[in-house]
C-alpha cells in the first residue's frame, strides 16, 4: 500500500486544460509514480460527464459546455469553488472506488462539521447534502484502475448558474455553499482544511 502523495497548488485554471493533463499524467504514469492530489479553481464552466441521457442542457449560453469523461451527469465550475483532483494508484493504494468516495464524503462532513453544519451523504446520489440542499459534488473516471477527476465544494461563489441546470441530474436540486452556511471560512482556509481531512481519510503521508 502506498502512503505517499505529492500534493499541488495549481491556482485558477481552465478546466479543459486540466482534465487534458490529468488524462496525460493518467496515461504515462508509471508503477511507481506517486499518487498526485491537485488544488485548483476553474472559470466559469458546465461540465457533461458520460451519464448524458436525459439530461437537460443549460438553459443559458454564456457558460461554455465541455462533454468531459468522468461519471455523472452535468454541474457547473466557478471562482469561489474549491476543486480537488485525486490522481491514484487504487490498485496499489489498496482501494476501490467505492472507498475513495467514502473518504471524499467523509472528509467534506468533517469540515463542515467543525463549523457546527450537520451534513450527510446518499448512497443513491454521490455528493454531500446539507438539509438536501448539495454543497459537494463528486466525478471520477477510472482507467487502468488509476482514477482521476474528483470533488467540488462550494465555498463562496455566485450559485445563479446552477439554476440553468437540473444539477447532476436532478430536477429541481438546490445547491448551497459554505458562506450561506454561515461558515467563515476563506477559499484557502477551507481548501486547507479539506486537504488535512482528505489525507487522514486515505492514510497518506505528504510528499511536497
């Protein structure tokens, strides 16, 4: 089992972009490439995973779409979000996918509930649920039993976005956002926090 994890900061990028490169870095890896975890923040951006029927399109047409490869089906990427890509070795690691979601979900419920914010997760809905309003989203595409993509969490961004939606699929889905929470806690701050729950859960060590 690996315990070790190199951890980047990537700052605001394009999404596309990034999805391109954890594709590459999925591809080449090689047995001992160490796990990668990557922070970053997208512009604006609806995001279509592979689970496209049925899904409504954004009723809005100045957000570009990209039809991308993880699970799911369509959410949307904005400043004020933090994103967190998981680029692991699940063979190695000695983990399925199931138990990379757990910990993901675990991990978001335990920054919120240092907050004092009950928050839980559906076993038929992947994601974190505050009074069945989603607050994180969940997206992974395995290859080779190596995954990438990950999780979102809405720290303090503009929502409007999501009402073009049905959110993951979801008719009529309300999303929320650590701010309306009443959670003062700045992007970097929770982003942080949400690492150190992160590496807990998955019992890895950091390798900077």
């Amino acid at each position: 089992m690996s315990s070790n994890i190199v951890i980047r900061h990537l700052g605001r990028t394009e999404f596309e972009n990034t999805w391109r490169a954890m594709q590459d870095f999925t591809t080449n890896r090689a047995a001992e490439t160490p796990d990668e975890i990557w922070l970053t923040e997208h512009s604006p951006v609806y995001t279509l995973g592979l689970n496209r029927k049925n899904v409504r399109m954004p009723s809005r047409d100045d957000i570009p779409v990209v039809n991308t490869d993880r699970g799911g089906k369509i959410t949307f990427h904005g400043p004020g979000q933090i994103i967190i890509y998981f680029l692991i070795d699940l063979k190695r690691k000695g983990i399925n996918i199931r138990q990379l979601v757990s910990a993901m979900e675990n991990a978001v419920i335990a920054l919120l509930k240092e907050s004092n914010v009950d928050a839980a997760a559906k076993a038929d809905a992947p994601g974190v649920y505050v009074q069945e309003k989603k607050i994180a989203s969940l997206g992974l595409r395995l290859k080779k039993e190596c995954c990438y993509h990950g999780l979102s969490l809405n720290v303090d961004m503009d929502l409007s976005p999501f009402n073009a939606i049905d959110p993951c699929g979801y008719q009529g889905l309300e999303v929320t956002q650590l701010k309306s929470l009443g959670v003062d806690l700045t992007q970097t701050e929770a982003a942080t926090k949400l690492l150190k729950y992160l590496i807990k859960e998955l019992g890895y060590s950091i390798s900077i």
